[in-house]
C-alpha cells in the first residue's frame, strides 16, 4: 500500500510497512517475479529488526544481553575464477572475481541413455516413462532447479572473525541461501589447524529465544554436541536422517535468535560456527560439500580436494574469539529461570501471540491434532516444456497427468487461484510433500504454528499413513491471517 498521506507519482509506487508484529528478526529482499533467487543471491538483501516494548524490558533487566545483538546474514556464492572458461566454456558475463552462477541443466543422463559423469538433475525426455514433447535445452542460458555455492559469505565477508566478551551474547542468524541448509554446531578451534574445527570439543551453550515468529514461549538450548545423523543404509555418508536430531538446523528463510554463554571462556579462546548440512537436504551431492581433506572431483563436475587452510570451504562458517571482560553477574541456572518465566509470562498475558495451537495453555503446545483441516495441499515436482525439473503447489485434487503421462496434482504459477482464505481467520493446512527433498516454505503477512510431521505412503488420492515438510511426509499449520 502507498504510503499514507504521501501521493505516488505517474510509474511509481510507494509501500507502508506498519510494523506492527512483535519483536524479531525479519528481512527483506526484491521479489522481482522470475528472478528472485538472482537478484537476492547478487546482495539486494538485508536483515530487518522489529522491537517491542517487551524485548526492551528484557534487556532493561539484564536478561537479553543486547536489544540488536550480533546481525549474521548466511549466504553461500561462488565467484568466477581467472580460468573461467576452461571450466564454463560458455560463460559470457562478468570477470574474475565476480559473482558466478550456474545457467547449464547438467542433465544427469543424455539423449539416447548414456549417462552424463557431471550431470546434476533429471532430465525428462530420459526418465521412464519419458516426458513427450519437449522443447530442447535452452543454450548457454538455462534455468536450473536450485544452485549450491563453494564460499560461505557472512554479511558479505568471507570467513569472517567476531570478538566476543567473556559473557553471554546474542545473536541473531538468518539463512538467506537460495536452496543451502546449515546445520549448525559451535565448536572449539583445532589448535594445530588454524581456521578448522575440533569437532570433538563443544563450545559454549548456544540458547535459542526466538525465530522468525518471534520469541518462543521457553528457551531451547543447542549443547554442540550433535554431528548431522547420517542415513545408516547410505554408504556415500551424504543422506540426513530428516527427523534428526538435530542441534540448530536452519532451512532458507528461516531464523534464529540465539543467546551463547562465553562465560568462563579463556580469554584469546577461539570457537568455529560449523555446518555439516548435506545439499540438497536431506539426500546431498558431495559435490556440494566442501571441507579441508576432500577428495577431488573435478572428473565428475566438482571442485578439486581443498588444502588446508584454503577455500572452497562451506563447513567453516564463522570464527569467535573470547576478549578479556567482566563476566555476568547472573548465574546461567538463574539467568535461565528468570527469563523462562518471563517469556511463557509474555504467551500468557498477549505480549506476544499465543500459540494457535494449544492446549488451552497459549504458551503450550498440543498434540496430536486429531482434527479435520482446513485445507489440503501437495508440494509436487515434475518436467516443464524443456524437461527440466519443476516444483510446483497444488492440491488434493488431482491436476491431471504431466507430460510424461503420470498422475500429478502441481498447478502453474499462472492457474487460478485454489485458496482465498479470510483475512482473521485461523485455519490448520495439511501439506503433503511428494517430492525427495525437504522444501522450505514460509508465508508471507501471517504467523504460523507447525503442529506436526507424519510420513505416509502412496498419494493423495490413496492414503496409507500416520515449516520444512520433510521428504514423503504430511506437515500441518495453523495460521492466522492478519491483513487482508
């Protein structure tokens, strides 16, 4: 909406944020339709706070240690190299040093059935059964379902460093990352490999207060001590177990407000930000993940093995080091009472919105839900006119069949619109996700409850069953529709 009581001139348009959520941590990027992921992944993105009078009473009190805290916007990228066109021959666009991206579709097998070593997605016309009647490829220039990047950029540093005092932090991380995941996990610097993890030495307690919903009703605390749980029947190491656990997993888009306890740490003491999420997630490519020690696979379209002390790196993410301070007056075991009441105090009194949720406690979760929901939808992935691979939301009501003649439920970007909720209405939505990823989803103007994951097996239209619907699995929402 324009601006109030400012006119928008002939071609321009104004927008009025009112702000009127509760405290968190937001962000904004152009929503140019088409190209989204390349205008955010070229840096038109930023963090955005919203306060409240509640979060400034907590830091009043000692109990938040900051109102703003320590921003971390997580993107990962790659950059062209000066021998660009030895690895992309049909790169046209930019120098070296300059933001590379991809635009070939690696399709995984060629016409005819021979497999590509470098392939990266399926590609229709060699699935079974074939797509028909696609278009060819696109050349140079192609679309391509989802891109991982080689660097971890940090508020557009490149392995960046952060000074800490010897007391509590906060610290608010988001994941702007176009399709990568980051499992996260605080660890203590390898003294005999400078810039490397010692992954068998947690770091302090990371405290998680809040998310992209705002404060949660209790604190949930990330001891470190948890390496990404491996698919056991997964031989490559590369596959997540979906349901973990976890220590802090943040999907794109998704946010974490987050307290660390340096206090007691040494001063000089060093930790690394460690991420060992697979990409895509849960069933990653290793080629998409890059650590000191790897092996070289450029023969199969990766990346050579990283020496020490080197990039491409997508493990180490950030390094912390504890300066000399006072500590906190406050004892943890203290600190963590206090604010524990003071936020499930903040669910019931209306500070912040109670859960949806409930079970009549707004600061408590219920479960199961047993109940009818409101609307019923599917996240689906098929073939466009190319072949190439394409995501797609529908509903329960079959959408025909795709071009490779197979039952599907997606609709176009372009259909009609299926849901027209109310603006005020609260309604529960069941996503059934039919596709081999976990797919990111986030609303736009409401606030939103997961209620719960299930697993199923067959389709929509043939049941036999129980924001990040894993893969094969059902996740129910509640939401609240606040604007109109």
């Amino acid at each position: 909406m324009n601006v109030p009581g400012l006119p928008a001139l002939p071609g321009t348009g104004t927008y009025y944020y009112p702000n009127d959520q509760s405290a968190r941590l937001v962000w904004y990027h152009d929503h140019a339709v088409g190209i989204t992921r390349l205008n955010a992944y070229a840096g038109i993105v930023s963090a955005y706070i919203i306060t409240d009078d509640f979060e400034g009473a907590l830091v009043s009190s000692g109990l938040l240690p900051a109102l703003i805290g320590i921003p971390l916007v997580i993107q990962d990228k790659g950059f062209v190299p000066r021998n660009i066109l030895r690895q992309d021959r049909n790169w046209r666009w930019g120098d070296p040093a300059d933001l590379w991206y991809p635009h070939d579709y690696e399709v995984n097998t060629f016409q005819g059935g021979n497999p590509n070593p470098k392939g990266r997605w399926d590609w229709g016309p060699t699935m079974n059964p074939p797509s028909l009647g696609t278009k060819p490829l696109p050349l140079p220039v192609s679309a391509i379902p989802e891109a991982f990047f080689d660097t971890i950029v940090i508020n557009g540093g490149v392995y960046p460093k952060v000074s800490v005092p010897p007391k509590r932090v906060r610290v608010r991380l988001l994941n702007s990352s176009q399709a990568r995941f980051y499992h996260l996990n605080l660890y203590a610097e390898d003294s005999s490999h400078p810039g490397e993890a010692n992954v068998g030495i947690p770091g302090p307690v990371i405290y998680q207060v809040g998310s992209e919903g705002g404060f949660l009703p209790g604190v949930a605390p990330h001891f470190n001590g948890t390496p990404l749980p491996l698919a056991p029947g997964d031989l490559s190491g590369n596959t997540a177990l979906p349901d973990g656990p976890f220590n802090l997993l943040l999907s794109p888009a998704e946010r974490a407000d987050v307290v660390i306890d340096f206090n007691g740490a040494p001063v000089g003491s060093t930790f690394i930000l460690y991420n060992d999420a697979p990409g895509p997630f849960p069933g990653g490519d290793p080629r998409n993940d890059y650590f000191t020690g790897d092996s070289d696979q450029s023969a199969v379209g990766g990346a050579p093995a990283t020496r020490p002390g080197h990039g491409p790196n997508t493990r180490t993410l950030l390094k912390i080091e504890v300066t000399a301070g006072a500590g906190d007056s406050m004892s943890t075991p203290a600190w963590l009472e206090l604010l524990n009441r003071k936020l499930r105090t903040s669910f019931l009194n209306g500070d912040q919105p109670g859960l949806l949720f409930n079970d009549g406690d707004p600061s408590t979760p219920a479960f199961p839900f047993t109940g009818a929901p409101t609307r019923q939808l599917t996240l689906n992935e098929d073939f466009d006119e190319f072949g190439r691979l394409i995501q797609t939301v529908g509903t329960f009501d079959q959408n025909g069949a795709n071009n490779q003649g197979l039952p599907t439920w997606g609709r176009a970007y372009l259909d009609p619109v299926t849901e027209n909720p109310k603006a005020g209405a609260v309604e529960v939505w069941q996503i059934m996700n039919l596709t081999a990823d976990t797919h990111p989803i986030h609303f736009h103007l409401v606030n939103v409850q997961v209620i719960q994951r299930q697993g199923f097996q067959g389709d929509p239209s043939n049941w036999a069953y129980t924001g990040k619907p894993s893969p094969l699995t059902r996740t129910s929402w509640d939401g609240k529709r606040r604007y109109g």
